[in-house]
C-alpha cells in the first residue's frame, strides 16, 4: 500500500489525518470512533502482530476512552441535541520500518501537529490493529 502525502487542516484529528493519509477522504465524515469497527477489521495488539504490521495499518488506543454525554448537534429550531460520544481514543498509522505518525494537539492553543515515533518507543502499546475492510470499499 502507498500512503498518500498529507498536509494538516486546522480541524484535522488523528482520525481524520489517518483516513487522509491511506486515501480514504470519502470515509472522513462517515467514520468515528462509534462506528470504526464497521469499516475496519479489528485484530488484537500483540508481540506477534506487532511483527507482522503492514503499512497502512491503524493503530487504536481505547483503554483509556470512556463514553460522554455532550451537546453535538443544533437542529433548524436552534434546540440543542445531546449525543453519547466516546472521548479518548487515539488513532495513529503504521508507516513501515517500525515507525508509526499521528497527528496530536498538545499544543497550547491546540492545533494538530504530526509525529513520527519509532513503535517501540512508545509509553502504551496500542490495544488494537485495524485493517481497511475492503467490502466497504
């Protein structure tokens, strides 16, 4: 798989950069982090997955995400809907040659800014590997 070159909007989150990097613009305002699994295979992290990444695979965090009740919608009638949202998830891609890049906003004032990271420089081991599925394709 050939990654696709990426240059950051303001708005970009590591899912919307991920989806970017593997080509996938159309899936940008499809895919969150409530639905990802329906368009992505799903394989736990292990030490022997790990040896067998692939580039374009995604990396998800999810041990640390709960799930938060916020205002996320405002309808014609100016009336504010609430929706359950999972808040905590990290997403990053596999670039190959055991490096990964993601897109952060621990800058202050957040905006995104990218990463390059060895994988095995990492704090927390991702819990997931996520593979395209290409019956939605």
């Amino acid at each position: 798989m050939s990654l696709h070159k990426v240059v950051l909007y303001k708005t970009d989150t590591c899912l919307t950069y991920v989806l970017r990097r593997l080509g996938k613009i159309e899936l940008i305002n499809l895919v969150n982090y409530e639905n990802i699994h329906d368009y992505f295979e799903s394989y736990q992290f292990t030490e022997k997955r790990k040896n067998k990444l692939e580039i374009g695979d995604i990396l998800i965090w999810q041990r640390d995400s709960k799930l938060f009740d916020m205002p996320w919608e405002i309808d014609e009638n100016g009336k504010i809907i609430w929706h359950r949202k999972i808040i905590g998830s990290h997403v990053a891609i596999y670039e190959g040659d055991e490096m990964i890049s993601d897109t952060t906003r621990l800058i202050t004032p957040p905006h995104p800014n990218l990463r390059l990271r060895k994988l095995n420089q990492l704090y927390k081991m991702p819990d997931y590997i996520l593979k395209f599925n290409t019956d939605k394709d």
